[in-house]
C-alpha cells in the first residue's frame, strides 16, 4: 500500500463518527446518501444490540483506511467462525479444506450481515483510496494465518478491481423487480401474459375473500407494539423452519429510532387483529424485501404482503427497482425477473485456490445457462429487459 496511506481496523462501528462512515458509503457507491444497508447506523445497530460479535461468530475488524485529509475507505470486516448467514454457499470448500487436516475457520469476510443485498463494500473517497483498501485487505489477508478472503455482493466496478488483484469471482442469481414507470398495479398487470395476470388476481382475491385487510406504516409511525408484534412475526418464521432468528428486538428498535426514514411495516389484520407483517427497507432508487412473518395460516398472504404490496409500494413511491433477496424461483412468475450477482473470494492455500478456480468456471457455465433458461421463461408478454 502507498506510503500516504494508514491502515487500522476498529473493534467497532462506534469507533469512528458516523458522518464520516456515511459519506464513505455514499461516495463509494456514487450517491447523494448512502445505501440504507450501508448506513453506520445499520452495522451500530448490529453490533450494540448483539446480533453481531464474539459470541455470534462475527468479530468485528472493520478496516479504515486514513491518509491526510483523514479517513479515505471504510470496509466492513469480519473475522468468521462459520458460514451462516451469509447467502453465499462455501460450505463444500469448508469440507474439504478441513479433510485434508486444515482449518477453515476462522476466515475474513467482507460483507453486511445477514444482508444478500448487492452494494458498495469497499466504501472509498476515490479511486486511489479504493486500491489502497483493497490492498491492505490482501496484505492482511496474506499476513495472517487464516485461510481465505470473501467479499459478497460488491458493486460490479468493486468487483473487477478484486479481479485485478486477484481474487476468483463468483455469480449467482437473485430476483429483482423494475419499475417501467406504471401508473398503477393493473397497469403492471397489463404487460404479463395473461395466464400469470389471471393467477396474480386470484391469488390477491383469496387473501382478500380471507377478510385480510392491509394497513402501512412508515418508519416514523411504527411504535412500539408494532415492532413487538413484528419480532413475534419474524421470529415465527425461523421457528416454522427450525432455525434460529439472526436478528432481536433491540435491533430493529435501533434502526427504527436512527434510521425510520428508510423503513415502511405492512401489517395484515383479520377482525381487527394483526396476523402478520412484513418490514421492508428502501430509498430513493430501490426497495429491499426484507423480513417477514405470520402467526396465521393464510393461503398467498406471503405473497400479497412480501410482493404484490412491495410492487404497489414501489409504484407509488416511484422507485425504480425491488430487491426481493436471496433464492426463489416463484419470484419469476409474479414479475420479478433473474439477475446475476457477485461475489469475491482469495484463498491462502494454492492447490485449494486452484481447484476453486476450476470450480467456479464450471458453477459459471451453469449459471450463465440457468439464466439464459430462466429469461425463456419470462412472465411478460413481451420481454422486459432484466436489468436493473
């Protein structure tokens, strides 16, 4: 790394002043504000309400980057003692780095937890301060005794200044929705084919011949028996599929006291009692699907609360695109269309590197098809461009 550039890693969000971190995040990705998932606020709430940290197998390393004028790149870093959530799968490479008698964990990461949402990772003033982070990842990476480096869902410019220093690029596939300047829902409605606007109307129909109706809050009307309410939606889902909740109550209060302005909660009633909820996380261009729930059996209220009101949402609010998160197909039928993501990853060990690398351009060519596959199958009557 260049002479004028000094590298620290802090044990924590708080460490540095959150003015400082989102304007890192926001000239990084090229925006007026940063990301919402970026925000310091986010990975603040994060560390100080638990769901990150020693004990949970993420211990924060966050890495700034100063030079003269004082902090030039922030990126959020992890020392990672397992492969949870992170929404992309090296659990196989785990295996068999550990059956050949080596240790796999811990390893670096990169990444926002819990979060399979594309964006800016190395978080830089400018170009210069951006190659100077990535390379003071490496040599950290190379200095210690961990095997590997991974940096998920960075920026495409991201993403081929890793490639250039040498990391193995990794594509996946996610579920976006874009926004062609409808006026309204049926006007959405208008360009699918017409089996898929049929099925898209029963299925809003059922839900509201259920006597389900909707009520939207947004950030700052959401009080707190409605994060309450919430939490016990959202960690109903981890239970129905055996697993544990990543994140708790105290996180999503924090947000909705230091960020309300990115978040809107869609609560479903039935007899005047809320049966589920879904909390969604936007801003000026896009709208995240996020976290959702129900303490009630419904049939196709998950997708009247987590698609079809994020699609009415989006239209009003005129955001360009929907982010629906990680995995599934249905997305497909409901206008949601496939597009591919990134990942980055470093290895320690050469021959491990080497067969990763011969791996990943074998996933790739079925990628590549899987999505040339999934676009055949487009909803639309005339197809609409995936790209978002």
């Amino acid at each position: 790394m260049r002479d004028d550039y000094r590298t620290r890693i802090l044990p924590n969000a708080a460490a540095i002043d959150a003015h400082q971190w989102n304007r890192l995040a926001a000239a990084g990705a090229g925006r007026r504000r940063a990301q919402p998932f970026l925000r310091h606020e986010f990975f603040d709430a994060l560390e100080r309400s638990g769901c990150v940290g020693p004990r949970t197998g993420w211990q924060v390393q966050h890495l700034l980057v100063d030079d003269r004028a004082g902090p030039a790149a922030i990126v959020p870093l992890y020392r990672k003692s397992h492969s949870y959530g992170e929404y992309v799968f090296d659990w196989a490479w785990a295996d068999a780095w550990q059956s050949h008698g080596l240790r796999y964990y811990p390893k670096w990461l990169v990444a926002v937890p819990f979060t399979p949402v594309p964006g800016v990772r190395i978080a830089a003033r400018d170009e210069s301060a951006r190659r100077a982070a990535i390379d003071a990842l490496l040599s950290l990476a190379r200095e210690s005794s961990l095997s590997s480096l991974h940096v998920l869902f960075p920026l495409d410019a991201e993403a081929a200044l890793l490639r250039e220093a040498g990391l193995l690029l990794r594509h996946g596939v996610q579920f976006h929705w874009r926004n062609d300047s409808y006026a309204d829902f049926d006007a959405f409605l208008a360009t699918l084919a017409q089996p898929k606007r049929k099925k898209i109307r029963a299925e809003r129909r059922r839900v509201a011949d259920a006597g389900v109706r909707i009520r939207r809050l947004d950030g700052t009307q959401i009080r707190a028996a409605d994060w309450r309410f919430f939490v016990r939606c959202y960690e109903a889902t981890y239970a129905a599929h055996l697993s544990m909740p990543y994140l708790n109550r105290d996180f999503f209060e924090r947000i909705g006291e230091t960020m309300p302005e990115h978040l809107l909660l869609v609560v479903a009633e039935r007899d005047g009692r809320p049966i589920a909820s879904a909390l969604f996380v936007h801003d000026d261009e896009r709208l995240y699907g996020r976290y959702w729930g129900a303490i009630a059996d419904v049939p196709m209220l998950h997708f009247e609360l987590c698609y079809y009101q994020a699609i009415e949402i989006a239209i009003a609010m005129r955001l360009r695109v929907i982010e629906g998160g990680a995995q599934g197909e249905h997305k497909l039928a409901r206008g949601f269309a496939a597009v591919p993501t990134t990942s980055a990853h470093w290895l320690a060990e050469p021959a491990f590197a080497d067969a990763v690398e011969r791996f990943l351009a074998r996933e790739g060519r079925h990628i590549d098809g899987y999505l040339d596959e999934l676009r055949e199958r487009s909803p639309y009557r005339a197809a609409v461009s995936s790209g978002t």
